[in-house]
C-alpha cells in the first residue's frame, strides 16, 4: 500500500543540505547590501528569482549548479536542509528565505536558536508568482516581478491553446533520488506542471506533495506516460531507475513502458519546487505529453 513521505526528509538521509535567517545590525557596506537590507537566499531557485528580481544577495546556498554571476562575491551558507549556522551568524542577514517545503525540517532548528525565517511558498505555478510579486514590492522590484509573471502567462496561454481538444494523457511521476524513489502527486511543482501541460495525474485523492508505493499497486494505474525525475546526483538515479526498469519484471506491463513513453526529466528544468524555467518545462512536457517531434 502506499503512504505520505516528505521528499525532503529522505533526501536528507543521502544528501546535506542547508538554509536558515536571522536578524541582524551591521552598518558595513558589503557585497549584497541593498539600503540596509541584507539578504540571504538559501535554494538555487530562490537564488535565482532574486536575481532576475536585481536583488543583491549576501549568502547563498552551496550547490553545483551554476548561480547567477552577480552572486559571484556572496558566501555560501550550506545546502538547504543542513545550514553553516556560523556562516549565517556572521553575515548578519536581515532576511533569510527558504521555501515552505523545508519548514516542516528546519523549523525546530531555527526556533531553538532563535532565528526568523521566511519560507517562500513555491510548491505551484501560481504560489511562486504570489511570492514574485510579494518580494519584488517588498524590495522595490514590482516592475521585474510583474514583467516575470507577465513573460510566464504569455507562455501559459500559448500551452492551453495548443493543448485545447487534445486528449489528456494519464501521467505517473517518479521522483528519484539516490538508492530510492517516491510518487508526485498533483500537489508537487511536477505535478502542477502535468496538469498544466494537459495530463492527468494517475495519483489522485492524496493531501500531500509525495507518496511511497510498490509498483505492484503502480501497475494498476497503468499510466500512458512514466515521467522519471532525477535529483541529489542525476546521473546515478537515471542509473537507478534504469536498472529498476530492468531488472524489475513489473515494469514491462506498463502501457507507458510497452509503448516507450518513459522519460527522463532534465534536472535543470524540473526542479522540486517552482523555478524560473517553469516556462521551458512546459515546452518540454508538451512534446513529451502529447508525442510532438
């Protein structure tokens, strides 16, 4: 049977990760000071929403993804999900951003130490375009935030007029991570950019972000489309999904698999939670969705 399971609290078994904000008073002009305000943001996709915002950043998180050059000078304060508290302490941050995702972890962290947070809510389309405009009127950026909502429901229209009439797929996402993988369901950024694209989510009637469940009760969705999300290390959970597939005789009674409509979703693209290639992602999905060459 299946059952709830935060993503993030199994990436942490096989990942660091880190984020976290605390008030602080520091006059010194440094690299990310904006009128006084001190910012930190703690994800990739915050990191980069706030440059497309002209935001000056004075920590950001460490990744091996490439962050805006404009951060070049900023310090890295961990991965999301296990912070330099030391790092965050010394750069006197006025506000520290992380997403809502990670409040259920970090939460009890912070509270013990005292430290403010402001989780910014990027777990759908819409949600993340509220936090743009929010952030961008807090720190005098109304005029990017609404010309990056614009530019995306430009795109949404094109998607819903290509996709009218069309027959909705039946769509089941895997997300992987190292040594595992859970279920997204329409509550999932992932999910909200099937339905948007115009599938339909063979995981219904669920509350939460992502589930557990053994493929035999997978096989009984019996999906059009698998679509396999890599995260953590890419390339060795494509390995893993490969090798499931392989080795797994299930699999091979899966409409989606009999008829080649499994595929891999480019990580720089799909994230876990809302991004500014949310737009490029629908493009990809579209093809995907609905066999277009």
């Amino acid at each position: 049977m299946k059952k709830a399971i935060g993503l993030f609290g199994l990436l942490a078994s096989v990942m660091l990760a880190g984020c976290s904000a605390i008030a602080g008073d520091n006059a010194n002009e440094q690299i990310g000071e904006q009128d006084g305000d001190r910012v930190v943001a703690t994800t990739v996709a915050l990191t980069e929403i706030m440059d497309a915002l002209d935001i000056d950043l004075v920590g950001v998180p460490s990744s091996y993804k490439e962050l805006p050059e404009r951060y070049a000078d900023a310090k890295e304060v961990g991965n999301p999900m296990s912070p330099d508290m030391e790092m965050l302490l010394s750069l006197k941050p006025t506000e520290i951003f992380s997403v809502t995702t990670l409040k259920y972890d970090l939460q009890e962290m912070f509270d013990d130490r005292g430290i403010d947070m402001t989780y910014a809510n990027l777990e759908s389309i819409d949600a993340m375009h509220e936090e743009i405009l929010k952030i961008g009127e807090k720190y005098d950026s109304v005029e990017q935030a609404e010309a990056i909502v614009a530019q995306f429901e430009e795109k949404a229209a094109a998607i819903e007029k290509a996709i009218e009439g069309k027959e909705k797929p039946s769509v089941l996402i895997l997300m992987g991570i190292p040594g595992s993988y859970l279920v997204a369901t329409d509550h999932s950024y992932i999910g909200n950019l099937v339905k948007r694209a115009g599938g339909v989510n063979v995981i219904t009637g669920e509350d939460v972000e992502f589930i557990s469940s053994n493929t035999e009760y997978l096989q009984q969705t019996n999906p059009d489309v698998i679509l396999r999300a890599a995260h953590g290390m890419p390339e060795q959970v494509i390995q893993m999904f490969d090798e499931e597939f392989r080795s797994n005789d299930v699999w091979k009674h899966f409409d989606a698999v009999k008829n080649g409509r499994v595929y891999d979703l480019e990580e720089t693209l799909f994230g876990t939670t809302g991004n500014l290639a949310a737009a490029e992602a629908l493009d990809e999905l579209l093809k995907m969705l609905h066999e277009e060459k």
